[in-house]
C-alpha cells in the first residue's frame, strides 16, 4: 500500500472510529477500486456495514477479506457477529472457533464466543448449542487460555462448558475439561482470587472436602460486600411461641417441595410458630398449597431485594431462620447475610458446608459427617439421631401397578436409577455396562433426559455390543403414579460420588431396595445415612469392585433379594425412617436446645439430639 493510499486508509479508520461510517465507507470503496486485494480494506469496510447495521453487505465484505486472507482471524470474529446479528448461531459459533484456532488469545474472540455460551447455557439448551457441542469435543480450541485469564467472564465459561459436558454426558469433554477445571479452581483458591466454580458444581467433581469448603466459603464471602450493618438482635422473652422462619426456593412441585410438604404442618403448636418464605413463585401445585396453608404465615418474597426480604423477615421478629436452598439453584443467601434472625441454621438444601460465617449450626447427622470431617464445616453441627432427613409416608394407589404397561414383557431383571444425568460417572456406566452383560434379561430404567443425553446413553451400549433395548426410558410422571410404577424395579443403583436422597428415599417407600456406595463426603453418604435408619446395612458397599459384586449377586440370588424385600417393607413401619412425627419431634428439640443456649448467652456449639424412643418399635 502507498503512503497517499495508507493515509487515505487511516483517514477511513478516524471516520469509523467517530462513528461516520457512510464517510468512511466512501473512501474504502475509493481504495478497493485502486487495489481490489487488500485485506483490511475489506475488513473496516465490513466494520463500518456494521456500524450502519447492514449486515449482508459486512457479511460479504468480510468474506471478501477472508478470501484473500484466510487466516484473518479479525474478519472472521467481526464476521462472526454479523451472523449472529442474523439469527446464525451455529454459523457464528463456527467462526469464532476458527478465529480462536488462529490465535488462542484473541480477546474479542474469547469473549465474544464466552459471552455467547453464558447468553445460552440454559437448564433447556438451545438445539444449535448441543449440536456445536455434539460436534466438537469442546467448543474452545484452547482451554488453557481460560484457567489462565482474570476476566471472571472467560473463567465462567469453562465452568459452564463443563457442566455442559456432566447434563449431556460427554465423556471425552468432560475429561478434557476436568484437569483444567481443578487447575483454575485451585489457582483461585491459593491467590485468594473470587472462584467462579459454584459449591454445588464442585461437590459432583471432586469429594476433596478441604477444596468443597474453600469454594463454598469464596461464594458464602461474595454475600457479605453489599451489607454495612446486619441486624441486632434485643433478648426475647421466653414465653412467647418459638417463632422459626422457613427460607426456601422450594415450596414447588419438585424433589425438596415433595420432600417437606408436609414437615410445616406437623410443627407442634402453640409451642412453635411457623412463617414460610418462599424465594420463587408459587407453581400452584398441591404441594405449594400444603405448604401455603400448613404454615401459620407463608410469605412470597420473591419479588422483593434480599436487605428487603431481611428486613420483612426482621421485623416479624423470626428466633431461628432456617435456610432450606444453600448453595443451591435459586438462592438468597443474601437475605441470611442481613443476619434477620438472632440464630441461622442451614438445613437439607445443600449437601455440605455453607462456608459462611453467618449459618450458625447446620443439621446433619453422624452417618452424613463422620467426626474426621467436622473440620470441614463452618458451620456448628447439630446431629440429630438415625438420619438427617426429613422423610414421610406418600398416599400410594391400593392396586398393583400393570407390569405389561411398564415395562417389557422379557425384562427378567429391572435395575433402576432415576437421578439427573450430571450425577451419572464414567465409572458408575461402566458397572452398568458390566451388569447389562453378564444378566443377559436384564434392563435398565432411567428417567426420560433430553434427546441428546438419551442418545449418548444409547450410542455408548451399542458401542459395547449391547442391544439399545436394554435401556427403557421413563416419561415423567406425577409422584404418587411414579412411585407406585417403580415398585416394579428389583433394585435401585445409587449413583458415585453423589448419592440420592430423596430419590433414595423414593426408593424405599416404593419397596425397592438401594444398592450404595459410601464416599468420602457430604454429598455421597446420603444413602448410607437412609440405609442405616432403616435397619439395611448390608445394602452398603466400599468399593466399586463390592458394589458390582453386590449388584450381581442380589440380581442372581432372587430368594435372598426377596428376603431383602421383606425386610425393607417391614421396616419401613418399625424402624425411624419413615416416623415423621418421630423426626419432628427430634427436629424441635434441637431448635430449643439452640435456642436455650442464645438465652442464656452461650454461643453456639455442635450438640448431639438424643431420641428418647428405642431404634425401632
């Protein structure tokens, strides 16, 4: 380029840069007469299209760049927007890729492609999405780059990416991006950086339980900058009612709404005063309602900020706020950051340790945390005897359901696991696969996931020269017909590394009962705590290598899983499991206990509950 075509050239870009594009539009198209191969020239004719939003003619101009220069990585980003402008997703997506393979830390690129993955990473991902990622192991040519960067942005997308690869079960994504995902996580933690990896996320990768608790404890702190001064609290008179506040996102038609429902209702009055306070709007389902008009007051403060809901929770002068949600979709911890409530406790939403400073005492119970974790908890433990939850008897149809209905007809043996796909591991499919081959009439029952994750599921026991049949996907059902069906399984595998509770719970209501392995924390010793308070230890296994052993000599020997049958359907009547006044009454005498203890000006401290009431009856 001359000198009098290169001054003309950044006379163009002073034009576009002040926002007068049709100016320099006009000198571009005046130098691409002159010189119809110039790259940049076709580049900030592009740019300055976009400026004016006529997006087919930057579109054309920056394929025109691109033809000469291939690897114009800044052509195809700007490009890549155009195309986005137009509704173009997987196209955009693909340029932005191409652009990153060119020069890894190209910042717009990275960002704009970031952006765009945060934009749609939705509980329901866009079609486009899954396609790209069904595609490309990952989306990003160079991970690297995002553990490497301090925009939270770019360290968000690599978070996301991941669990991404956990809802679709993409194995080799996931493997490609876990190194990396601990490797940010742990660069995060030792420079005292804020972590993006959420405590719920990171409970289902790792059960380091020292890293579980620096990840809640960065998320815990991030509550606390906004508020100056949390609310005093004036000592109570002992002889009004103990009022207890409820905090929840959960007063749905979902596991935690099914789970509690009833839980408010059986609260003992006039002893207790109950105030429900729901962080999402009501779904209108009976459970919302049983909840609605079991509690004494119900509050929707869904709408209102969290110092607002703090001070509504204040002024209704709560004793002890227990917080159901935790580190969980849909929280406020905010509002416990206000420090509403003269005592907080965090109960059942979240699987471990809040790391927050403003959670008083947790519930939990000796099996869920062992005395050699209790350092790993922020939190005062208050252990209530048997289990630490809350379970209760459903309304059951009386007649049998229809096996011909259900399932197939030369199903001799049924395995069942309905959790969620990101709880599903490599190791967990593998025992699977081994299962599925060595009892030839056996099926397995899932619940229906997306057409994507049922794919992935399918393609993998092909791959293992295991018919698709074997797999039967469930549709959703209302509670009482889903677990009136899935009294027709022989037994339910417990997932790794996450175990059920609820679900568990589910399970053995329905007489089904639940093979588990205990892990190392929290959120992976659910269903030992389940098995134990209903009198099934020999349910609980150690090792991978005991669980398949376990799973297949129940699946062989049909007298002894019969018997295991009986067991679980006698105990559910005598043993605590399923005792909920039992539970509740438990439950409350550790509320007067912790309250008791703010009466007489003594901090808080762990405590044991003892059950008045011998192990079983």
């Amino acid at each position: 380029m001359s000198s009098a075509a290169a001054s003309l050239y950044h006379s163009a870009f002073h034009y576009y840069h002040n926002r007068q594009p049709q100016t320099a539009i006009s000198i571009l198209n005046h130098l691409l007469n002159k010189n119809p191969h110039h790259p940049p020239t076709y580049y900030l004719l592009g740019l300055c299209f976009q400026q004016q939003n006529q997006h087919p003619q930057a579109i054309e101009s920056f394929h025109q760049a691109l033809q000469l220069k291939p690897t114009f990585y800044q052509a195809q980003t700007y490009l890549a927007l155009s195309y986005l402008d137009t509704n173009q997703l997987p196209t955009a997506i693909t340029l932005l890729q191409q652009a990153l393979s060119y020069r890894p830390d190209f910042t717009p690129a990275l960002k704009h492609l970031t952006s765009l993955f945060n934009s749609i990473h939705q509980p329901t991902l866009s079609s486009a999405y899954l396609h790209l990622f069904q595609l490309s192991p990952t989306p990003f040519p160079n991970l690297a780059h995002l553990t490497r960067s301090p925009d939270p942005l770019l360290s968000q997308t690599l978070c996301h990416l991941y669990d991404l690869a956990l809802q679709t079960l993409n194995f080799p994504a996931q493997q490609k991006l876990l190194p990396l995902l601990s490797q940010l996580t742990r660069h995060q933690i030792t420079s005292h950086l804020p972590i993006q990896e959420t405590p719920y996320k990171n409970l289902l990768r790792t059960q380091n339980q020292s890293t579980n608790l620096a990840v809640a404890s960065s998320h815990s702190k991030s509550h606390l900058s906004p508020i100056s001064i949390p609310f005093t609290h004036p000592p109570s008179t002992p002889s009004h009612p103990l009022r207890i506040g409820y905090l929840s996102a959960d007063f749905l038609d979902n596991v935690i709404g099914h789970q509690l429902a009833p839980l408010f209702g059986l609260h003992h009055r006039p002893q207790f005063h109950i105030s429900c306070y729901s962080l999402s709007p009501s779904d209108g389902s009976s459970f919302a309602q049983t909840i609605q008009s079991s509690s004494d007051q119900f509050h929707q403060i869904a709408h209102l900020s969290p110092s607002k809901a703090a001070h509504l929770i204040h002024t209704h002068h709560i004793d002890i706020l227990v917080d159901l949600t935790g580190h969980t979709q849909g929280h406020h911890l905010q509002i416990p950051a206000h420090r509403p409530a003269p005592i907080q406790i965090h109960y059942l939403g979240f699987p471990g340790s809040t790391g927050a400073n403003y959670i008083d005492y947790l519930i939990t119970d000796p099996t869920i945390i062992p005395p050699q974790s209790r350092r790993y908890y922020t939190e005062n433990l208050i252990s209530l005897p048997h289990s630490y939850q809350f379970n209760h008897p459903h309304s059951l149809p009386s007649s049998p359901p229809s096996h011909p209905e259900l399932l197939p007809t030369n199903a001799q043996f049924v395995f069942a696991c309905f959790h969620p796909p990101f709880k599903l591991t490599l190791p967990l499919l593998q025992i699977w696969l081994q299962l599925l081959h060595q009892l030839p009439h056996s099926i397995l029952w899932l619940p229906r996931y997306s057409k994507l994750t049922s794919h992935r599921l399918t393609q993998l026991v092909q791959s293992h020269h295991l018919s698709p049949s074997r797999l039967l996907f469930a549709p959703q059902l209302p509670l009482s017909d889903h677990l009136h069906r899935l009294s027709l399984a022989q037994l339910t595998l417990d997932p790794f590394s996450y175990s059920g509770g609820a679900t568990t719970a589910n399970s053995l209501e329905a007489g089904v009962p639940v093979l588990t392995l205990t892990g190392g924390h929290h959120a992976s010793r659910m269903s030992t705590s389940l098995l134990l308070a209903i009198g099934l230890p020999e349910l609980i296994t150690s090792s991978s290598a005991d669980y398949l052993h376990l799973a297949l000599h129940l699946a062989t020997h049909p007298q002894k899983l019969l018997a295991l049958r009986h067991t679980l359907l006698a105990h559910k009547h005598n043993f605590p499991l399923f005792h909920a006044s039992r539970f509740i009454k438990n439950l409350e005498a550790a509320y007067l206990n912790a309250w008791n203890r703010y009466q007489t000006g003594q901090p808080p401290t762990s405590f044991q509950t003892k059950d008045p009431l011998p192990l079983y009856s």
